[in-house]
C-alpha cells in the first residue's frame, strides 16, 4: 500500500539496546480512519432490512 501511495504509512525502528518499534504514520493513521468509516458504512449497509428489501424489489423488478 506505501508504494501504491506513495507514502510512508508504518514508522519502524530496529531493535537493539532500546528496542524496537512499529507506529502508524499521520497518512497510516488517516488510511486507518477511512477504513474504519468504510467498514462502519458496509455493516450498517448489510444489517439495515429496508435497504436489502428495496434494492430486491429493484432487482425483481428489472428481471421482469
């Protein structure tokens, strides 16, 4: 995904003395919250009757 983006997304450290360390980078942080939003929209999507009733009804209704 960094190259496709071209961003750094992951901030890493090797180990050693100190230890090492993975971060998300701002880019990785904002890539994350859109996900989330994505994610939140499609569940939402999938557990709302209505929407699934109406868009059959569509479906059927073009198969006529």
């Amino acid at each position: 995904m960094q190259r496709s983006l071209d961003e750094k997304l992951v901030i890493t450290r090797k180990g050693g003395k100190e230890g090492g360390m993975a971060e998300l980078s701002q880019a990785g942080y904002r890539l994350l919250k859109e996900y989330k939003k994505l994610n939140e929209y499609l569940f939402n999507a999938l557990a709302d009757k209505d929407y699934w009733q109406h868009a059959s009804f569509k479906l059927s209704a073009r198969n006529s």
